[in-house]
C-alpha cells in the first residue's frame, strides 16, 4: 500500500493573467521557489516530491496523517500569495493512489475544508514503497555528436517512452533533471525493467542503468534507489561486469 499527496495550484490560470502580459519571469521564479519550498517541508518528514507541472506536484507521503498536511498546507499559505489544494489517496499501486486522490478531490470528499485537502488517508501501517532511479550510461560520450538541444530532444523522447511503459505498469515515472529518472514502481515494473532497459538498448541504442531502493517511507527509498545507482557506477569503474539493475531494501 502506498499514500500520494498531490499539490495542485488552485486556479493558477485566472491568477497568471491578472499579472498582465509581461509576467513569465516572475512565474517562473514562484513556481521555483514554491517547488523548493514544498520539497523541503516534506522531505523533513521523510517524503519525496516530484514536480507533475510546475503548477502540481506528487508527493510519497507513506506515514503522513491529516495533521501533518494541515500544518504544511498553514505555512506553504502564509508563504505565497496563492492557494494549493491537496488530493490524498492510496492504493496497491502507485497509480491507483493517483486514481484514489483524483476521485477524492472530482468527488469533494472533504478532509478539511479550512485548507482544501481532500481524499482519503490509509491509518492502517503502509507498506513498501519501491523507487527505481534510472539514468543513461555514458552520455558524455554523445556530447561528442550532438548539441546540447539535441541531447534534451532525446532525452524528452525516453522520458516519454519510459512514462507509458511504466503506466501500463500501474507506476509513475517523473523526470529528474539531466539524464535522471525516477519511477513511483509497482512489483509489475520492478519485475519488468530489465525488459524496458533491454527494449531502449535495442530500438534505440541508448544504454540505461537502474537502481533500486525499497523501504517504508518515500525519502527512505530513493535514497536506497540512488545507493544503488551509485553501486552500479562503482562496480563499472572498477572493471567487473556491471550489473544494469541493482536493487537495496531496508
């Protein structure tokens, strides 16, 4: 079992045009600082945020109850002159969280109505969450043939590839920045990414690694899921076979 938070700006659209025509830089600037201040208030309780959209975000919040999203909700208020609705749900996978958040919030199920959180949290003990970290081995080689754009056009190409793969998995998958991925994964695509890495090699010649990491709380997994990453990196430069899945639990 696994708990999403999703944060979503409440209508962003109507507010970004009262700002007038000369505004995307403050935006931007607003929605980076709201991201670092998000990430930093949940990872303080051992989550980990992704940014969906710079207007929404998901958050693993295994272990988060009501009260503790009241209190983020009260400072991430008194922090930006905007409002922020939370959507909570759970569920054997990460996307039936996601489904299980969306319908609370579709369908008004009211946590508290004083900070708009809606949906529904498990009280009962959560299981593992599992994260796998992904990255392209040996991009710097490409830098060789390929401008910097053009290595962002590929990069986006996998990203989207590894989103729909991983949806029929029932996981999400967000980009990290760089050649960084990260999947909110199901037992099915844990299971399957040696497949998904094998299927990249071959259509598109781009090599993949992935560590991953298993524990009850989000922050605790990618932690273990980059542990990983780091111990395929370590056995590669030492000259031995390298592995392209290596998976921590705790």
């Amino acid at each position: 079992m696994i708990q999403l938070s999703i944060l979503k700006i409440t209508e962003y659209g109507p507010w970004t045009l009262t700002l007038g025509s000369d505004r995307e830089h403050e935006l931007q600037m607003l929605q980076a600082s709201l991201y670092k201040e998000v990430q930093k208030l949940f990872s303080e309780k051992n989550c980990i945020v992704f940014l969906n959209r710079a207007d929404e975000f998901f958050v693993v919040s295994n272990g988060l109850n009501l009260e503790d999203h009241v209190k983020i909700q009260q400072i991430l208020e008194k922090s930006f002159e905007i409002r922020l609705t939370i959507s909570i749900g759970f569920g054997n996978t990460p996307f039936e969280a996601n489904l299980k958040a969306y319908e609370g919030k579709k369908n008004k199920i009211i946590l508290n109505s004083d900070h708009n959180i809606f949906g529904f949290i498990d009280e009962g003990s959560l299981s593992n969450v599992s994260i796998m970290h992904l990255d392209v081995d040996d991009l710097t080689s490409r830098r060789e043939t390929d401008s910097p754009y053009e290595i962002s056009s590929i990069i986006f190409e996998l990203y989207s590839k590894m989103s729909k793969y991983f949806l029929d998995k029932n996981s999400l998958t967000f980009f990290m920045g760089g050649d960084n991925f990260m999947v909110v994964s199901s037992n099915d695509a844990k299971n399957s990414v040696q497949e998904f890495i094998n299927l990249i090699k071959n259509t598109d010649k781009i090599s993949l690694n992935c560590g991953i990491g298993n524990a009850k709380l989000g922050r605790d997994a990618v932690k273990l899921a980059t542990k990983s990453l780091d111990a395929i990196r370590e056995i590669r430069d030492s000259g031995k076979d390298k592995p392209e899945v290596y998976e921590l639990s705790c």
